[in-house]
C-alpha cells in the first residue's frame, strides 16, 4: 500500500527475538538490500502503489451512492486515523527488521513466521489478476487510437467479447507484465523509483486536467456540487463500512508492500510525517477520479446515477466509455487520456505488488534479486494465464457461484479474507504480543512521536474492532448478506 531493524526490543511478555546481536541483525546486512534514494522517492513509490483501480473505479462510486461529500469526509477521517496508523505500523515494522514480511515476524520469533506466511500469501495472489484487468486498461487505450470510441460504446458487447477471446486478453495480459517485468528488473532506484517519478506526476496532471475540462461542460456545475456537497441524509453505517473498506484496501495495506517498502527506507527518514504524505496522496488521487467521472454522468445523464448504480469492471469498461461518447467530439481524447491515466494508475499499483514478491522471494530462499525476479515471473504468468482462461477455456469453473469467474474467486479471497485476517493478526501481534513500544522506539529513532499514546489505543484496541468489522461485512457481502 517503511522502516528497517537495528535493535529488538524484549517485551512484557518475554518474547525472545531470534536476532543474536540486536544491534546488527545478520540479515539487515544481506549485501543485495536496496535502498530508497531519500525519503520523497519512498513517500512517491508508496504513494504510487496506493493509488490503484480502486481509486477510480470504486471511490466515484461510492461517494455517488453516500452523498458525496459525506462519504468524502468520512473517508477523510478513517484515512487520516485508521488508516495511517496501520501504514505507520507496517512500515516501520520494515524499517526495523530490515527484511519482507516473512522475516519481519520471524525476527520475533519463529512461531510467529506463520503471520508472514499469510502476508506473502495475499500478492502473489492478487498480482496475477491484477495484471489481467491491467491488460484491459491497456486495451481500451489501444482501441481509443485505433477503432475510435464508438466502437467500446456498445453496452458491454465490445468488452465481453475481448474478455473471452483468450488469444486477445492474453496478448494484452502479457504486455502489461511485460512492462512491469522490466522495471521492477532494474531494481528499487534504477526503475521503481525512475517509472514512479514520470507516472505519478503524468497521472496528476491527466487527472487535473480532465477534471477541469470535465468541468468547463454545461450542466457540470450540478454534478460537481453533488459530489462535494455533504448530503447528511445519506450518513449511515452502510456508509461508514463502505469507507472503511474502500480506505483498507485502497493504501496498500496488509498486502507486504509496505512493509517492504519500509525494509529499503534509512533509520534517518521521518515515518509519521511520511505516512501521512502517502494518506493524503491516496486521498486527492480518489476525490479527483470522482471529479472526473460524477460531473461527467451529470452532463450526458443529468444525475450520477450511472455512477451511483455500477462499480468495478462494470463502471470502468461499460459505463463510461458510453457517458465519453455522449460527449461529443472530444470522446477520443477524453476517452484516451481517461485510460492511460488509469493505466499510470494500475501500473505503479502493479509494480508494488511484484516488487514485494520479489522481496519475499529473495528474503526467503537466500536467493539473488534476479532469480527471486525469475522465480516470481514464472509463478505470475502462469497463474495469470489460468485466471485469464477463466473466461473463456475454464469457464465452466464458477467457484462462488453462476455468473462467477477465477477472477472473481481469487479477489474474494484476497481481498475479503486474507487481507482483513492479515492486517487482525498483525496489529493483535504488535498491540499485545510484541507490544507497541517496540515500533514506537523505532519511530522515535527519526523523530518525535507526539501520537504515541493515540496510536497505542488505535493499534490495541480500536483497529482490531474495525478490522472485524471490515471481514464480517465484506465477507457477507460476497454472500449477499450486506451491499456496498
């Protein structure tokens, strides 16, 4: 969705750090570590790994069904309190074990090791789906050039029939890991950092600048008021949990990124102040997709219920390639700069994943970081390849149910379960095992820590209830037993 060890902390509970000289770690000396180059390039390249497809498909939708500004007020706030702390948290575990997630928890102990194990566990599964919708997006930009945008206008023809040929989604499938493949092999500086600092700004300035031109049409005054003004008729705890959610899943959170990201970063950085960059990028990010998308419905539709009534996929490929050619003869250019901006988007996403398997790979096979990068290419595209023939050879397999796909079963799985279990273990294994002084010392290393206090009842008490929360209810949503 940033921290490295040079000591651990012995704890109320006696838990014995596996670590024979706590002030040099055998492992945080591995010789092929990587590094940021400074602080910005780690607050961009985490920046850029939570600003993902979430950001534009889900966020809009959201905060078109919650009233608009309510739900972006809400986000607000869970943002800037839940949601930091727990980036807070996983990178400065990072930082000070100075290893991927499955080392970070067995330097306390190896009974531990299990809570890195399931961590590992959620990018090498999201990653490979990952990459296919990111094959679409490319897609779409492709097609804008090249067949025009009437021809994705057709209410979802165009797009099902693109998803089920497999020669043509496994073409734009393997392009896209392609991309990802070759920055990631040109290390933390060399390429994460050199791709994140062309995107990240490309994409700001795409956002921008369709949003205010989205802006100039007559009618988008309405749509824009919907979105920012409060409509506190609509706060309710649907929309609380479905801010919640929208916020666990949008930083990268429990997803070994971070605290990946936080093994490369110096003991010199300061974390709080970080984090809350990373926050507050996911966050403007978020509000400019909505700024983009909601007026937009507004001017063809004359309301956001287009945008209000679809998420995901679904609001991505079908609606507003339509809502972009009602628009005139600015639909190629809109349409265009729309998916390579969420192009930019699942890229730098999609890079974080495969940088953290790449770590996890090398951290725990003792491995070099062009093997471990050999090891996780093999893994994906295989798997890519199984989940992508899950629309058209492997169809027959509807794992949750008719209408489902492979897709849609690894998603479920990762996001709905193994994310929300990952990120309960973890602040129950930091809250009360280890104890929060231990990332709290660690903190303090850099800076002061003004939030200590607040943060200890965040991470003991506070987070554990939400992250329940965030796993009965979206677990139950899968089911049909709640709707966000």
């Amino acid at each position: 969705m940033a921290d490295s060890l040079n000591r651990t902390t012995h704890t109320e509970l006696d838990v014995e750090p596996e670590i024979a000289d706590p002030a040099m770690p055998e492992f945080a000396m591995h010789p092929e570590r990587s590094s940021w180059s400074g602080k910005w390039m780690f607050i961009l390249s985490a920046a850029a790994s939570a600003v993902g497809l979430g950001n534009m498909w889900r966020f809009p939708y959201l905060a078109a069904k919650y009233g608009g500004g309510t739900f972006i007020f809400t986000y607000f706030v869970l943002v800037f309190t839940f949601g930091v702390s727990l980036l807070l948290l996983e990178t400065a575990l990072g930082r000070k074990t100075g290893q991927s997630v499955i080392g970070a928890y067995s330097a306390f102990g190896k009974k531990y090791k299990f809570i890195g194990i399931l961590s590992a566990a959620v990018p090498f599964i999201i990653v490979p789906y990952y990459c296919i919708i990111g094959g679409w997006v490319a897609k779409y930009c492709v097609s804008y050039l090249v067949d025009g945008p009437t021809a994705m206008a057709d209410d979802g023809t165009f797009f099902t029939s693109f998803i089920t040929s497999s020669d043509g989604s496994f073409m734009f499938m393997m392009l896209f890991m392609l991309v990802v493949f070759l920055v990631v092999s040109l290390g933390v500086k060399g390429g994460i950092e050199r791709a994140n600092q062309i995107m990240m700004p490309l994409l700001l300035v795409a956002a921008v600048g369709i949003a205010v031109y989205v802006a100039t049409f007559p009618g988008a005054a309405e749509g824009i008021a919907y979105y920012l003004v409060p409509d506190f008729s609509k706060f309710s705890p649907e929309l609380v949990v479905g801010a919640l959610g929208q916020m666990f899943y949008s930083l990268s959170l429990a997803m070994a990124i971070m605290v990946t990201y936080g093994s490369y970063l110096e003991k010199k950085e300061n974390l709080p102040k970080s984090v809350v960059w990373i926050g507050g990028a996911d966050l403007l990010v978020s509000t400019l997709a909505g700024l983009m998308i909601v007026p937009a419905a507004f001017i063809v539709m004359g309301s956001a219920e287009a945008v209000a009534a679809k998420s995901g996929p679904s609001l991505m490929f079908i609606t507003l390639p339509n809502v972009f050619v009602e628009m005139g003869g600015v639909a190629p250019v809109i349409g265009f700069a729309f998916f390579l901006l969420v192009l930019f988007a699942a890229l730098t996403s999609a890079i974080s994943l495969i940088e953290a398997c790449v770590s996890i790979v090398a951290d725990g096979a003792h491995v070099s970081r062009r093997k471990a990068l050999s090891i996780t290419v093999a893994i994906v595209v295989v798997t890519g390849t199984i989940i992508n023939m899950g629309y058209s050879t492997l169809s027959f397999m509807q794992p949750l149910g008719e209408g489902s796909s492979l897709l849609d079963f690894f998603d479920f799985i990762s996001n709905s379960v193994l994310m929300p279990i990952v990120a309960l273990l973890t602040v129950m294994f930091v809250g009360w095992i280890v104890k929060p002084q231990t990332l709290i010392d660690e903190i303090k290393i850099s800076s002061p820590f003004k939030a200590e206090k607040a943060w200890t009842i965040m991470i003991k008490y506070i987070a554990p209830v939400l992250l329940v929360v965030i796993l009965v209810a979206y677990v139950g949503a899968q089911f049909g037993l709640f709707s966000f």
